[in-house]
C-alpha cells in the first residue's frame, strides 16, 4: 500500500504543467529577438536601467505546423531592458494547447524573462490552470490549478521553485505550503515550511 506522500506526489507530479511555461519562455524569446534593432555603426548611449522599446495592448500568436493555435500571450504592457536583455510583461495572460488538446491558462500581474526564456519570474497573482479534461482512456482529469504570489521557472530544466506560500489544487485535493522546489527530470518534489493538505476520497462508483 502506498504511503501518503506518494500519493501526494502521483497526484502532483504528473500533470504538473512545466511545459506551459516552455510555451511561455518560446514567446517571450520571439518578442525579444522579433523587436527592432538599432541600425549597424550607429553609437548606443549610455544608459541606466531603462526601457529600449515598450509594447501595449499586444498579443503574440503561435502555431503549429497546421496552422492550428497552440499558444496566445497577452499583455497590457510590455518593455525591453537592453542592459539585462529582458523582458518584462504587465498584466501576463497566456493560453496553451498541447498535442492531446489540453488547454492550459496562466496569468499573473507581472512577468519577467530573460532573453532566451530560459528563466522565467511571475510575480503577483501567478497561477496556471489546466482544465479538466478526459484521459485517453476515458478517466476524466480534474482541473489542476498551481499558484501563490511568485514563481520561479526554469522552462528547459523543468523546475519550479517558490519562496512565497504556494498552492496546489488538483479537483477537491487541495495543499499549501511556504515554499516549494520542483525538479520534473529528478521527480522531486519538495513542499516547504507549514504543508497543510487535504484529500477528498473518491466517490465509488
């Protein structure tokens, strides 16, 4: 018989959605290179920490090789920091679909990646949401929700990490804790400080 815990970690571990925030980072380092550069011999000032070029109201589109949606970001705000070479995003909303048709949401108030959206920060209100969907044998998946008030991402590494209280919710399981550190390629999962969880028996049929 299994241990709590390792119920615990079957729950989480695979449906954790790490590779939304690929799809995240692969935006975010199109806008990045798609923005205009300065003109060749010409004499960059210089400058402190200031934005180079600035985007509002903007949406960024990418499609598969069918011409089918896989992924949407959106912001109010978006800047350029030429002297990080990052990029940071007011008001982030993104909408993913995977081969299977699974249809991720995330959102924060602000995000920040690096040039080649291999690290990614969402700060304020970040939380992703995978909707419940029916399994390819028929078992329906409950909706998946990740949140708490900052995460740290490391798309191409598969981890997540978190310093803020953080909660994970998987249909009426539900588990907080303060911290989190999350290594999908080790299949570590580490729930830090207070953890508090709950888990709702299923009904039998």
């Amino acid at each position: 018989m299994r241990s709590r815990p390792q119920r615990v970690w079957d729950h989480i571990s695979v449906y954790l959605p790490v590779v939304l925030m690929g799809m995240l980072a692969l935006a975010t380092w199109w806008l990045v290179r798609s923005a205009p550069s300065a003109p060749s011999g010409a004499q960059e000032p210089v400058r402190g920490h200031e934005a180079d070029y600035f985007m509002q109201g903007f949406s960024v589109k990418n499609f598969g090789p069918q011409g089918q949606l896989l992924s949407e970001v959106r912001g109010e705000m978006g800047r350029h920091y030429p002297d990080t070479d990052t990029l940071e995003i007011d008001r982030m909303r993104l909408r993913a679909q995977d081969a299977a048709g699974r249809v991720t949401h995330a959102s924060a108030d602000r995000a920040l990646s690096n040039a080649d959206g291999s690290e990614v920060q969402l700060f304020g209100n970040a939380k992703v949401v995978r909707e419940a969907v029916p399994s390819v044998r028929g078992q329906a998946q409950p909706q998946l929700a990740f949140e708490g008030e900052f995460l740290h991402v490391w798309p191409q590494l598969e981890r997540v990490r978190s310093n803020k209280p953080v909660t994970l919710t998987r249909g009426n399981d539900r588990f907080t804790a303060n911290g989190l550190v999350y290594d999908n390629i080790a299949q570590v999962l580490e729930l830090q400080g207070a953890v508090h969880g709950s888990l709702v028996p299923r009904k039998s049929k």
